[in-house]
C-alpha cells in the first residue's frame, strides 16, 4: 500500500486515512457491501458538524441487489462518461442538500458547505473500511430530481459510487486507466493558506 | 477520554476520530498552537476532493501571536456572542470559497460544498493532533471582507477557531458552559438516509 501511487506526497504529515483517500473509478464489480459495513458509512455522515446543528444532508441510497431501481435511476442521470465506470460500483448514493432551514423556511448558507462536511466523514469512514467512493457533479440533475423524485426544498448536491477498489485495467475509458495511477495534484500550500493578509502566503 | 460527554453514543460503529470529534467553545487561552503542528492542519484540507479538482478553498490565518492584526480583525466580524469565548482562542481563520471556476468563471455550484469537505478533513485532522476547532457562521460577512480585504470571486464561508481545548468554566455566558457538557444530539439515521425512494427510512 505505502507505494501506491495515489497516496497523497503530503510536505506535512498528516492522519493515514486522510493520506491514503482517493477517489477511483475502478471497483470491483463481483464485491458486494456487507449491509452493518454499509450503515457505518452513513453513521459517519451523521455526527458532522453543521450551522446550528440542521443536518442539512439526505442520502437516497441505491444499493444494486436490495434496491436495485433506485440503482438504475441513479445511473441513468450519470452523463455517459460516469455511467461507463459507475455501473460497476455496488452502491450508488444520491446526496441532497435542504436549502431552507426547517424552523423558518430561510435559506441557509451553509447548507452546501455542511452536506460537504458530513460527505468527507463518510468518505474517510470508508477509507477505514478498505471501502472507495468517488463522488459525481457530472450527471443531469434534473432528471436524477424526477427520476428518484426529489422534493422541494431538497437539491441534489453529488451522486457517489461506493464499492471495494478494483483493477484499472477493467476500465474501458483508456484515460480513466490512466488517471487511476496516476499521482494526485494539489494547489501548494501557500496558494490556499494566507497569513495576516490575503495573498499573503503563509510560510512554509 | 472514554466517558467525556461529547463523545458521540452511535448507533454502528466509527473512526474514533469521527466519534471523538466535538466543537468546544472552551479554549486553553495560555496554549498556542505550535507553527508545524498548525501547518499539518492545513496540509490535510489540501488534499480533499473537489468538483474538477478545482479546490475552491482558501483559508486566511490570524495567529493571535504571529499575524494578531487579522486575529483582533477577524474577531471584530464575529458576533458577540461569539467573540465572548473565541477571543480565547490563540487561531482563528476565515475560510473562504472561490464561487467560480478559474477555467472560465462561471459559477461552480460545488464551490461550497468542496469547501466544506477541506474543512472537515482539516476539523480531523486537528482531533488526531488533540486540537479542537469550532466553526462559526455567526459573523458579519460584510464586516470580515473589507475588515480581511477578500476579493471576488471569493466569498468568506465560516470563521474558525482553533486551539487546544480548555476549561467549560472559564467560559462567561451560562448556556456557553452547559453546552460543553451535553451530550452531542443528531437526527436518528433513518431520517437523513432512505433507501429504494425518498423518505423511505433505510432499515437500520
């Protein structure tokens, strides 16, 4: 595993789960996902914080042998270039976020931001399961909206894919091989972290 | 450790870091947070997954010791109430999200979202170092970009306090106390994930 090309070349150390989360698209088609391993994810999910404790996040589960029409629905909304991979994933999960808060119906601003929260709890829950998830923007929300009928004041946020990782080589895409060994990119440090002023970066 | 409060009672097992993960308002106030221990809290928000990778995050430090000009201005925005304990705090940071793609600066509808997701792997990382963090959104934004000097297309998103946790009875305001001992409450499972159909509760 420590060779594994998409562990994260961190210049700081941090948590391993956090270190070795990635996002495949490569999932081993013929492994299901134990039902208790399944509720642990969203158990994760649960305990995120959020603005005034609204919990803003919904998770519409598909899961291909209990409830495989919702499954086929979510797949269906994939754009073609998800739905090449995706229809191997044992598992996927519509995301939705409540846009109004439940007391008074007003928008709530974080909502998108707390439904991010509780989605990387989840994410690193299933890396400590040896699980996988690679989340979605690329599919046609309005009709994963009426095709799993999603009721105002629920917006869908992302579709993931849950499974066990498996080989690139099952790919059918040549670049979607590819980007499965290839090592992740991210922004230096001190393009995203400023001290004292904006565009200041902090020092390394 | 093990009957603290605010450990999360689960109803299936997780992470001890998701489970042990709370946001105090107590905040040792004679602790300052060692620069390469805060340095390792950034590095992990850095690698969460975003929409394209695009990673609209963006995170401006006031280090009460090292930048305590954007500290006392951060801690100007918040509101009262939360300035009552936060100024305690020897970090506070403004998260803030680019709400458009560099590529071509139309709107990215995920910016929040991914943004919350690098701040609950920062939140994660900070349990694992014995450091707590408490998000808030109650401060006035107008206050925080020109007190901050935040450009467009950013936007700021939470303020964050940061440090070591402290003592419920240093805290000033009653509810404040009390809080830091009550056990953490969140929506029963069944209500945030269906299964099959929305609003039909997963069998948990």
């Amino acid at each position: 595993m420590s060779s594994h090309p998409k562990i994260a070349q961190t210049d700081h150390t941090i948590h391993e789960l956090i270190q070795h989360r990635w996002s495949p698209r490569a999932f081993d088609a013929n492994r299901d996902i134990e039902r208790s391993d399944l509720l642990r994810l969203f158990e994760a999910a649960r305990w995120a914080p959020s603005s005034g404790n609204e919990q803003p996040w919904r998770f519409l589960l598909g899961d291909r042998r209990r409830s495989p029409q919702l499954f086929e629905a979510l797949l269906a909304a994939l754009v073609p270039k998800n739905q090449a991979w995706a229809r191997q994933a044992p598992v996927l999960v519509l995301v939705s976020v409540r846009l109004t808060l439940e007391q008074n119906e007003t928008v709530n601003p974080l909502a998108w931001y707390d439904a991010g929260q509780a989605v990387a709890l989840l994410t690193l829950q299933a890396t400590a399961q040896g699980l996988a998830i690679r989340q979605m923007a690329g599919f046609d929300r309005e009709k994963a909206r009426l095709g799993c009928a999603i009721p105002a004041p629920f917006e869908p946020s992302v579709i993931m894919a849950i499974g066990y990782a498996g080989d690139p080589e099952s790919l059918e895409i040549d670049t979607h091989r590819t980007a499965e060994q290839t090592p992740r990119q991210r922004r230096p440090l001190g393009e995203i972290v400023f001290e004292g002023a904006w565009g200041r970066p902090i020092d390394t």
